[in-house]
C-alpha cells in the first residue's frame, strides 16, 4: 500500500508541477499538456468523477515503469497542489491500464 500511495504521489506531483510550468520537456512519455488532462480526476476539491479521455488516452502512452521509478518524491507538491493520492493512484486503473507489478 505505500508504495502505491508513493506512486499516487508522484503521479501528481508530476502533473502539478508540469502543469505549472510552460514549455516542460516530456517526463516518463508524458508532456506538460498531458499532465494537466489528469489534474482534474486527481484534485482534492471538487474532481471530477472520472479522468477524461483524452487523460487515459495521455497515461496508455506514458511509461508506467518510468512513473514508478519516481515514487516517494512527490509528498510535498501533492500538499501544495492539493492533490488526492488515492485519486491519483486510481487514475491508471479507471483507464483501463494496469500498473507494472514492481509498483503494486
């Protein structure tokens, strides 16, 4: 369980603070732009009920092995962003997508 709350976080953290910046380089096959399709399914207030397409569509060609090599850096930016864990963690699997069996 922590290491999916730890993947959660970094998820988040990953599209907060790309979501912040212009002009960010890809991370993990994710760019600034797809990162911010996911904001809303992984927010502490008010999220939507489900991530959109076009955020499942972003994480089927993200590199859900790269995300997970990120896990347990991202407490903070969660915090600040007011980013949901479980939200965020659930957001591959609400897409369909199964997380690499290293990140369970």
């Amino acid at each position: 369980m922590a290491k999916a709350q730890a993947l959660a976080a970094l998820l988040l953290a990953m599209i907060v603070a790309l979501a912040t910046m212009e002009g960010a380089q890809a991370i993990c096959g994710m760019a600034n732009e797809d990162f911010k399709l996911c904001q809303a399914a992984a927010s502490v207030n008010d999220p939507t009920d489900s991530p959109s397409a076009e955020c499942c569509a972003a994480l089927g060609k993200a590199d859900l092995g790269c995300i997970c090599r990120y896990r347990g850096v991202a407490g903070i930016w969660m915090r600040i962003y007011h980013i949901d864990p479980s939200r965020a963690m659930a957001l591959p699997g609400k897409c369909g997508l199964t997380m690499p069996s290293n990140c369970s």
